[in-house]
C-alpha cells in the first residue's frame, strides 16, 4: 500500500478502528502473581550457578568412592585355634589381616594361608598355636611341639600307636596353650626263661619286676632276674629267672708282715740279724656259696675284717768286708769237712735243730768266735772263717767225726 492511500492517522484508508473495550480484572490474579514472584526467586543467578558447581563434582566423588569402598571390603572366615568367625577386612594379605586382629604367630604356630599370601573375599584362614609336650615315651624323653589341642590328636600327630598303651593322661584331655607332660608306655613282648620254661606276655609294664609280677612268677629269698629289675622292657627282650641258694662261710687268713732293713758296719757283708721278728696278722672273711639254677658257683668274697694288724720284721744287714785268710787254718780242705759235715750246704740243719751251717755249730759256739744270729744264716765265706778261727783254738776236734777229711 503507497502512502496516499494511508489517512493522517497512519490507519489504512477505510479502515475504521473499533472502539476500545473496558478493562476488566483478570481471574486469579493474586495467586498467579505469586507464583511468578516465586519463579522469579527460584531462577538461579549466574553467582548461584558458580556455587552448585563444586557441590556436583564432591557428590559425584562421593558416589566413586562407595563404590571403592565396596569393591576393597572383604568377608574372610578367620578360625584361632578352631574357633571360627566372620569378617570384614581391608587386608591386603594375611599377615596383615593378624596384625589387624591382634593375633600374633611364633615359630611353632601354623598359619594357612601363608604370612604372606594375599587375601581376596571368601578365603578361610586358619592359626593353629603350637603347643610343648614333655614327652617321655617307652623310657625315652623328650620336648617336642604339637599344634594338637587334644592328647589323643598330639599321638597321631606324632605316629605314636597308642593301642594297648599306658597313657598318664587321658585321650580326650586339652593341651592347653602352656603345653603338657605326657608319659606313654607302648604294649611290647617279653619273654621270660623261668624254671626251664618259656613264658612271654604282652604289657606296658614301667619296670621289669613290674613285668615279673604281672608274669605271675614269684621269686623267693635270693631269686634274681638277668636283668636289672628297675630297668625299662623293651620289646622282645629275653629275661632269665635265676632261682638261687646259698650258703656264707666265715674263713681267718694270714696278712703277710712286711721287713725293714737298715745296714750294719759291724756285721760282715752278707750277714742279717733280725732284730724284731715280724709277725702276721689276721684277717676274717666272709664268703657267700651260692648255687644258680642247681649250678654251683665259685665263691665270692662279700665281707671282711682285720683281726689283728701285721708286725713288720727289723732286720740288720752287714756292709763291713769279710776277711778269708786265717793265719794256721789256710791251705786246709775246707770244702771236703762242708761235704761231710753238711753236704755243702750252707743252710742245713741237723734233724734236733741244734746244729747249723756247712760246719754244723751250735748256736754257742757260733756267738763265741763272734758270730750273730743263727750259722745257717750267715754266708758260706763268713762260715768258713769262723770255722777257721775255731781250728786255731781247738783244731779238728769240734768235728770228731769228719775232722779228719781237712787234711786230705
């Protein structure tokens, strides 16, 4: 439409405008106006904006982080000593898992899992303390240890058979943390030699009388066993019974004296006086004779005492030199009156005792041309040079029988 065709009122030509309406209020006004007003308020300002974002990004890390949470716990089944629990855990590995629990391990101690095996959700994990046992099994002793929390699991665990066996403390009693002593005593076979006979049993026996008796053998008065009756049975040992009988002797016996010599200037090499004459002592034995399984044996001495002491024999023995040459007795045949008088034999005695040496003196007359002692004690040259010097006072007539053989 061109411009002419427009009125000065700026309308279209022709057009005519309708008159205006009335203003009339609006339904709701109130209501509506405060629900815009709220609107208004909820609209978030840009400064708003910049304070939601930060609260976003912690919520979203929150989220991530349960979700670590979750997929870090563990439910593992923990069982000390054979007590079991459930638990959450965030242990990497088992040792980590006691330390959290406070249970601590020694080298006794088993734990399986090992230390040091990691640990993922649902494992079992088992700690089983070692125990000490005073083990003193058929006589032997010893210390060893034992996760077993019974006596009848320790035997198995030590592969003790236990059938049969004395056991001084019951299968079904605990071991307890401080450990146990425990005596066995396995069944074992003896076999006992007894009256010319056989006998073996079967027992658990501590000792072997203890097995004697439960053999049913008696032994009476000195009766013995081949083995030492206190000592532990082992199995298959062979014991003799020995059925014994005796009697005890009483016998005296002479303890010999022993001598002292002391040299003696004045007497003539060779010669000995006796100045104290040694005397024996006496001593009571006693001797046990005892007859084994009809067997006699060889006296055994089992006592003695001394009666009387022993006296020591004092002897002198000559060191001075003995003259051989008499001076009218030299030159005559000395040796043929010795193997008349005495056979030569310097040491003879006549058959009364009254005569000795190779020229058969009395004691009297020996003492007269100085001699000490008995003749048939001294030397043969002291002997011949007293009888020498008895010549030169008497001649031949001490000898009136074999006299005469000096001079041929």
């Amino acid at each position: 439409m061109s411009n002419s065709q427009r009125s000065s009122t700026g309308w279209p030509e022709g057009f005519v405008p309708a008159a205006p309406a009335a203003r009339l209020p609006r339904q709701g006004g109130r209501a509506a106006a405060r629900r815009q007003r709220q609107r208004a308020q909820q609209k978030p300002k840009p400064d708003a904006l910049r304070q939601l974002l930060p609260r976003a990004l912690v919520l979203a890390l929150l989220a991530g982080g349960t979700s670590a949470f979750l997929v870090n716990d563990k439910a593992v089944r923990l069982s000390v000593d054979g007590e079991p629990r459930v638990l959450h855990t965030f242990a990497d590995d088992v040792d980590e898992l006691l330390a959290q629990q406070g249970v601590e391990v020694g080298e006794h101690d088993i734990v399986a899992p090992g230390p040091h095996d990691d640990l993922d959700n649902g494992d079992e994990v088992a700690v089983r303390f070692g125990r000490p046992v005073s083990l003193t099994l058929d006589g032997r002793s010893r210390r060893v240890w034992t996760t077993a929390r019974t006596v009848d699991e320790a035997l198995r665990q030590f592969g003790v058979r236990a059938d049969g066996a004395y056991l001084s403390a019951s299968r079904s009693e605990p071991i307890g943390r401080h450990g146990l002593d425990l005596d066995v005593r396995t069944e074992r076979t003896l076999t006992f030699l007894v009256d010319g006979r056989e006998r073996t049993i079967r027992t658990n026996a501590a000792t072997v009388g203890e097995a004697v008796r439960e053999a049913g053998i008696a032994l009476h008065g000195q009766d013995a066993t081949s083995v030492d009756p206190v000592s532990f049975p082992r199995d298959g040992q062979t014991v003799s019974v020995m059925r014994i009988s005796g009697t005890e002797e009483v016998h005296e016996e002479p303890i010999p004296y022993g001598t002292d010599h002391h040299e003696d200037g004045s007497l003539f090499r060779g010669t000995i006086m006796v100045d104290t004459p040694g005397r024996a002592g006496v001593r009571r034995v006693t001797y046990a004779y005892r007859t084994v399984n009809g067997v006699k044996q060889k006296p055994r001495r089992i006592a003695e005492e001394v009666v009387s002491e022993p006296v020591k024999q004092v002897v002198r023995v000559g060191t001075k030199a003995l003259p051989t040459s008499v001076a009218g007795a030299d030159g005559l045949n000395w040796g043929g009156l010795a193997a008349c008088e005495a056979g030569g034999r310097p040491n003879a005695v006549d058959a009364s005792g009254t005569y000795g040496g190779l020229y058969q003196f009395d004691v009297g007359t020996w003492h007269a041309i100085g001699g000490s002692g008995r003749p048939q004690d001294a030397p043969a040259a002291e002997q011949t040079y007293r009888a020498k010097k008895l010549y030169v006072t008497r001649g031949a007539t001490p000898w009136p029988v074999c006299g005469r053989r000096l001079y041929r």
